[in-house]
C-alpha cells in the first residue's frame, strides 16, 4: 500500500482529502454549512474588488497577446496543424466551459435584469437587461479560461510538460510542498464544482419533471438521474476525446442551435437583432467601467456580491480545469486563434442566445400586462416560458435531453482532465485513471443528493456552490503568480525550438 502511494501521491492524496472532507459534511453538515455562508460572503466583501480589476486585466491581457506578434507563436511545432476541427473544437471547449448554465439561466437572469435593473445609465430597461447578463457570460468568464489554456498549452506542448497545473510554476519555484498543494487543490475544485453542477442540473430536470408532468418526483428520480448521467459520462470518457467527449459536444451544439433557431423563427425577429446589436454595443462601450464598477457603472455592494463577484468567483474556481481541457484540444493552434477563438465566438454565441430568450421574454411580458414573477424559478422558468410556444412536448423532452447530455460532457471533460492530473500529467490518460474518476464521481454525486433529501433544512447543493467561491480565491492569486512567471519565460529568446 505505501509503495502504491508513493507511485501515485497525488492520487491518493486527492482522495483521501476527499473522503475526509465527504465524513466531515456528514457527520458535521450544519457547521459545514455556516462555515460556507460566513467565508464565501467574506470573500467576496474582502476580494470582490480584486476579483473585477483581475478580470479586466485578463480580458485586456489576452487582446494584446492575440493581436501582438506573440500571438503567432503555435501550441506545437511551427508548421503543425489543428489535432481537431474548428466546429468540433468550438463544441468541445463551450460544452466544458458554459453547458447547462446557458439553459438553466436562459430566461430567468434577463427578466430578472429586466425587472430589477442593476444601472441607472438611461438605457432601457430590455437593453440594460441584455448588456448586464452578457457582462456575467462573456469576455471575462472567458478570459479566466483563455489565461489557463494559454499558459498551460504553452508549457504542455512548447515545453513538453506534464498536465498540471503547477507545471506553470515548477521552473521559478521548486519548493514542492508548494506545487503538490496547487494541484491538490486543483483537483479538489474540480471535483466540488463538478459535484455541484450535477447536483444543480438534476435538480433543473426533477423540477422540469414535476412541472411537466405534474408529478412528486423525488430524490430517487434525482439519484437515478446522476447515475445515469455518470454512466454516459465514463463511456464517453472511457472512448476518449475523439470517439466520446467530441461526438457528444457536437451533437449538444447541434441540438442547442435547433431549439435556438425554433424560438427565434417565431419571434420578433427583427427586434432580437436590434435588442442584440444595441445591448452588444453597450456592453463594448460601457466594458471598462462596468468591469471595476466605476460612478454610474456601480450596481452596488449588495448586488455585486450576490451576483458578479459570485460569478467571477465561480468562473475562477472553474478555470484550471476548464482551461486545462482547452489547452489539451488546441494542439496545432496559434495563440491569436485559441485566444481569440476561446473569448469571442462562445461570448458572441452566448449573447445571441439570451438575446433570443431574453426578448422573446420581454415580449410575453408585455402581451400578458403584467409580471407575477413567472420566470423566478431558475429550475423551472424555461419550461413555463416554453408553454406559449406550439409542440411544448416536443421542445421539454427536446431540453431535457440537452440538460443530460450538457452534464455528461461536464462530467466526462472533468473526468478525463483528473485522469490526466493523476496518471503523473500524460496527455492521454489510462482507462484506469478514467474509471476511477467516474466511480468516484458518481458515488460522491449521489452521496450529495441523498444528503441533502435528509437534511433539507440545510442546502448542501448550495453550499457546494459557494464552496468554489472559497477556493476560487487561492486560484485567483495564483493566477497573477502564474502569469508574471509565464511573462518572463515567454519573452525569453527562444533557443533551438
């Protein structure tokens, strides 16, 4: 046993971490819980501030590297070609790095916005709507993921470096401790944010079900779900990138365009196009100051904190590992093009989308004359806004389907980024690694939900959620180390390369 360990540290230390971690909720969820809500709410008081003038940095920071000569330098040798093509490359990295987010949120945050307006700027109230929910989904949350992807897929495939995080690092501090700490928690981030999402997920599609169907499904509905969202998931982790993860990343890109293009056809057409075009606008122009909150820009302490700052910590949280698996899938790529690829095309996509939804709710509201908080149920405001729309069945089994398969190319993504933190950072991790990652993610998964059905009093979801909030602070001063380090090696005369 202590051979095994000392073969692999960082898996079993990851895991027994983990299962420490999973006895302390269980045995002590109410002060797991409190201690959640005071630190997260702490956080964010004390570094909400930092987390907005690192966004804006990492936005502006990868402009310049995309458009400077720099960003001609290619992730591989000089005359490589892309590993994938641009539309399977799209649909893998915006499957990983946005998903069920887009469903889950794709009503509800606009007419929220819409309703309680977080500026007073003299925009109206629809445009202000658009241009703040594509401030929390857009250049910034991408940015996050970009610096990752950048640095890591420099020193994965310029450098030939294992896939960690600390590799980024190693070359500059040597203090092992130290680097073994970084990938740990990168692990432990992933695994949280992942329980999390599937949790948040299955929990959307029960409420889709109860509210369809009219219908008490319950926690057994909810565990059978994670179950069989786990097991999709292994499979197509277990067939690897190009036989699994690619094929259902295409498919939900594919399956998310028709139920965009179904709502969009029996809409106001051309109102979506000026609402986008204008909120699109704004939200360029008003960029910088909405990004450090600056005068009239300012929404105020409170709904920063329970909105941007949640969201910035929540982007964080997610950027290793979701940066991680877009580094490993642009081999071949320029930095211009990953860059630019990574921050405009999912934001551009993104904005459309709640263009679509979000005008299309803007005019029911208008139709019915008044608003009785229809769309403020996250879980369920997609169905009920589906329910003026011709073919409900269809576009509710339709939705569901895409909720599942957007959490299996969550799950899988993840899964094969921890496979390859574990299995000592080799690009193509063994199945061994893969099955390991999947069974412990579907027990944890499951062990999550049932929880939470026994202490209902006490949201173990939520506190999951806000956990990442938590450890997205360590990654967000990591970040400006990494990047300083990154600098000097990456403007360093290149020598034989």
């Amino acid at each position: 046993m202590l051979n095994n360990f000392k073969k692999n540290t960082l898996l079993y230390s990851s895991i027994g971490v983990l299962f420490l971690f999973s006895l302390f909720v269980f045995f002590y969820t109410r002060g797991f819980y409190e201690f959640i809500e005071s630190s997260s709410v702490w956080v964010r008081e004390w570094f909400g501030g930092f987390y907005l003038w690192l966004g804006l940095f990492c936005v502006l920071f990868l402009i310049v590297v995309a458009f400077s000569p720099l960003g001609r330098r290619r992730l591989g040798k000089e005359d490589e070609k892309p590993e994938h093509s641009r539309w399977a490359w799209i649909s893998m990295l915006y499957s990983a790095g946005m998903g069920a987010g887009i469903l889950l949120r794709a009503v509800q945050e606009p007419v929220y916005m819409q309703q309680n307006p977080p500026l007073k700027t003299g925009v109206s109230p629809d445009i202000m709507a658009l241009e703040y929910t594509f401030y929390q989904w857009g250049f910034t949350a991408w940015a996050f993921y970009g610096l990752f992807a950048m640095i890591i897929g420099y020193y994965l495939f310029v450098h030939n470096k294992k896939v960690l995080v600390s590799v980024s690092i190693e070359d500059t501090i040597r203090f092992t401790p130290a680097l073994w700490g970084i990938d740990v928690l990168a692990i432990i981030t992933t695994v949280f944010g992942l329980i999390g999402a599937v949790g948040l997920g299955t929990t959307q599609i029960n409420g889709g079900l109860n509210h369809l169907l009219e219908g008490e499904f319950g926690v057994t509905t909810t565990v059978l779900l994670t179950l069989l969202i786990s097991l999709i998931a292994f499979v197509s982790v277990w067939k690897g990138v190009n036989k699994g993860i690619k094929v259902i990343s295409k498919l939900n890109i594919s399956v998310t365009l028709i139920l965009l293009a179904y709502i969009f056809i029996q809409s106001d057409i051309l109102q979506i196009f000026r609402s986008f075009f204008t909120a699109l606008y704004q939200y360029i122009i008003d960029f910088v100051p909405m990004s450090i909150a600056y005068g009239d820009y300012d929404p105020g302490e409170a709904f920063l904190t329970d909105w941007t700052y949640y969201y910035w910590a929540f982007w964080l949280a997610w950027a290793p590992f979701t940066g991680i698996f877009i580094a490993r899938i642009s081999r071949g790529r320029t930095l211009r093009e990953m860059l630019l690829g990574v921050m405009i095309i999912p934001s551009l996509g993104t904005f459309f989308w709640f263009s679509v939804f979000g005008e299309s709710a803007f005019q029911l509201l208008e139709q019915w004359g008044a608003y009785n908080n229809e769309f403020g149920n996250v879980f369920n405001s997609i169905f009920i806004f589906f329910q003026s729309y011709p073919l409900q069945a269809l576009v509710n089994g339709t939705t569901i389907v895409l909720l599942i398969s957007f959490l299996v190319t969550s799950v899988d993504s993840a899964v094969f980024v921890l496979s390859m933190f574990t299995d000592k950072g080799k690009q193509l991790p063994s199945k061994r690694h893969r099955l390991i990652w999947s069974v412990f993610i579907a027990v944890f998964a499951v062990a999550i939900v049932i929880l939470g059905n026994a202490k209902p009093e006490i949201s173990v979801l939520t506190a999951l959620q806000k956990l990442l909030i938590i450890t997205s602070l360590p990654f967000s001063l990591f970040m400006v180390v990494m990047t300083i380090i990154f600098l000097k090696d990456f403007l360093r005369p290149r020598v034989n390369v």
